[in-house]
C-alpha cells in the first residue's frame, strides 16, 4: 500500500485578526518543525470542493481554523471529529461554509476514504472593523499549544514532526 500520507488544511483568512489562526499555524510549524515528506501543510483560505482530490490522495487529514460561540475562553483549543465539529449550528460551528465534513461526505460518494479530524480554537476578535494582520493577545498566546496540538495528533498516527533547533538568540 505504500507509506501513510497525511495533509493539513489550515484555513483562514489572515487579514481578519484571529480568523487568522489557520494561517498562523502554517507558519509556525513550517518555520519551527522538520516536515516530512509523507506530511504537506496546505494554507487554504476557505475550504472548497477544490480540496476534493486531496482526500483521494491522502490517509489523514486534519483541519485547522478558528471556532467560535463556544462560551469558553479565547485560546481555548478543540478537537473534533470533523462530524462533531459540522453537525453543530452556531456554537463550535466552524466559521467557514464548506466544512470537513462536507467535504468527506462528497468524497465518500466519490468512493474515497480518509481518516479526518478538525483542530479548532476558540477566537475573541474575528471581524474587525478593518484589516489587521495579527491575532489578538489571548489567541498568539494560545498559538503554541494549538501548533503542540497538532504536532501531537500527527505523531499519534505515525507521522512524525522533529522540533528545528532553535537559532541563537
């Protein structure tokens, strides 16, 4: 069958504060980890059909993005199977319209399998009133454990991350 692959859709809209957290998590682990070959992160905007193939191609996909409505605290991260995560309406919905789900869902009917889950992190500011490149104070803070995250769910399943060294400071 050949070696397990794995793809991380981490989604987002950087221009818009901690809608941003995707993106921001693509960042941090290309810049602070050894990314195997049999892993490729993907900074996907917003989910599409587009994305279709990529269940076809690949064992494992995990989703990053900013949730909200929860109730809990700015930072907080979620795991979700990604049925969990789309059957809900409101709160713990993700903010995109086409969610994992979705897109499992059409690939099934497609005859395609992959084992999926979503990472999410509760958001404080996701709609500001003009574009800003950032992530409000609690969501950068919470930034690592949602990266350790999603490190940890890859490694569990046999991909494993190495930590770059880190550069003289």
């Amino acid at each position: 069958m050949g070696e397990k692959r794995a793809a991380v859709f981490c989604v987002g809209n950087r221009l818009m504060l901690d809608e941003g957290v995707g993106p921001a998590v693509y960042d941090a682990v290309l810049r602070d980890y050894e990314v195997p070959e049999n892993v490729r992160l993907f900074d996907v905007g917003c989910m599409s059909l587009d994305m279709l193939p990529y269940v076809e191609s690949y064992d494992v996909i995990i989703t990053v993005d900013a949730v909200d409505g929860t109730g809990d605290a700015p930072g907080t991260v979620y795991r979700f199977s990604p049925d969990a995560m789309a059957r809900h309406s409101g709160a713990m919905a993700s903010l995109h319209d086409l969610k994992l789900v979705d897109l499992f869902d059409a690939a099934s009917l497609l005859g395609y399998e992959a084992e999926g889950y979503c990472l999410g992190m509760q958001v404080a500011n996701m709609s500001p009133s003009e574009y800003a490149m950032d992530l409000t104070e609690p969501v950068r803070s919470a930034l690592p454990l949602l990266v350790e995250t999603l490190v940890a769910e890859l490694h569990r399943r046999g991909f494993c991350l190495k930590k770059r060294p880190l550069a003289s400071e």
